[in-house]
C-alpha cells in the first residue's frame, strides 16, 4: 500500500509555500527486499527550501524504516540538484524522455515477414505482471522475436512505452521499429501523446525512437540516499 507522507517547510523564511510528497516504492521494495521511499514531487523557491525539504524527507524516513530514498527530477532545475547533492543524494542515472503525438490509423500496418499480436490474457498476465496495458509480440518464422508494453497514465492523460526488446537472433531487422509503429495505432485509440524513455547513454534507442516520429521531451537524472549515511553526513 502507498504511503504519502506531506512535509511542509514552514519556519524558513522565504519558503512558506514549499512542500514535497514522499510514498513507498512498492515494486522496488519487494524485488529488492529492503524499504524504499521515493519523493514524487517536491517544489520550492531556492536550493535552500529544497535542502529543508530533503532533509525532513531523510528525517521521517528514517523513523518509519525506510533504508534508501530515490528521487527523479529534470536536470534543468539546478536548485533541486544542488540540494539532492548537498543533502546525501548521489546521482544513479541519467535519462532521456522522448514524446510524439498520436492519432487513429486508417488501416494497421501489415508486414509479409512479420506478425505483431497483442498478446492473450493468459500470455500477458504472466509477462507483464500487471505493469501495463497491453503488451505487443512481434512473430518472425514462427517464432516470438520482439516485444513491446504499453501504459496508460491516469494522471497525465498520455501514454507511455514502457518495455521494448528484440531477440538477439532477430536484431538488425527492424523488429522493435515495427512492433513500435503497430503499438502507436492502439494508443491512438485512448490517449493523444505517448512517450518514451531510456537511458542518455544509450544511442542506439533514441535513434530508434527518432526513427519512428519521437523528438526529445526531458532529461532528467535520478538520485538515492541511503538514509542512514545521508542523515550522518548532515551538520
């Protein structure tokens, strides 16, 4: 069950209007067997609010047992950085989101060397493990060569691309390209903009996103402290 947890940063003068959401991260927890908190959002006027903010996040969360607390925010906000690393916070990763528009298809595409099929409900279940939407396996003689899962965001209103991997025996044939064009038509039918992330490093898939009509949204980079480290290190 997710955990909200409200912080305000009132007695500092300047950041009345301050305040960070801080949850349990249920999936990171369970798969790696320790507690795992992240902050969702977090907003204040100056690296100084921000600080105020991290630390009553470390604070609370080394009384309700969390070990480590993450954090994703878009790298062009340099008072939250600054204040993720002066708090304990250490950089993990790196990560480029892109976007594209969607709207419905006349027709699906159709190739005489592969099948796209949105997978059974026995399949998907099994697979996707209630992550996602709906789930696209692309067939290559006769066999699965590729995949594609697909999310729909609540909150936002757009989708998302999720998941997306070939076979090591099928690359180099536009499989993920394919599955990706056959995936864009059902999320035309509930939402107008779906996007996709992966890491800055890895070239190889922003060129294929930008193959298949997605431009470059955000970077953002993510951080963790683990809380008893990051609590000791405080003044």
């Amino acid at each position: 069950m997710m955990r909200v947890v409200p912080l305000q940063s009132s007695g500092v003068r300047g950041h009345d209007n301050a305040n960070v959401d801080f949850v349990r991260e249920s999936f990171d927890s369970e798969a790696f067997g320790i507690e795992i908190g992240r902050i969702r959002a977090a907003y204040a006027t100056s690296a100084a609010g921000y600080r105020l903010l991290f630390k009553s996040v470390l604070q609370r969360a080394r009384a309700e047992h969390f070990q480590q607390v993450l954090r994703r925010t878009r790298l062009e906000n340099l008072e939250e950085v600054w204040a993720l690393e002066a708090t304990g916070f250490e950089m993990m990763d790196v990560v480029v989101t892109f976007a594209r528009s969607v709207a419905p298809a006349a027709a699906l595409p159709v190739w005489p060397d592969l099948r796209v099929e949105e997978a059974t409900d026995e399949t998907f279940e099994v697979i996707a493990h209630e992550r996602a939407a709906a789930f696209f396996v692309g067939i290559m003689e006769d066999r699965p060569a590729g995949y594609v899962t697909c999310v729909l965001h609540d909150h936002t209103g757009e989708g998302e691309i999720e998941l997306v991997g070939t076979l090591p025996e099928f690359r180099g044939r536009r499989v993920a390209t394919r599955i990706i064009e056959r995936a864009l038509p059902w999320f035309a039918e509930r939402c107008r903009v779906v996007t996709v992330r992966t890491q800055a490093t890895n070239i190889a898939a922003a060129n294929l996103y930008e193959r298949v009509g997605f431009t470059l949204r955000c970077t953002e980079a993510t951080f963790r402290a683990n809380v008893a480290t990051a609590l000791r290190a405080q003044p």
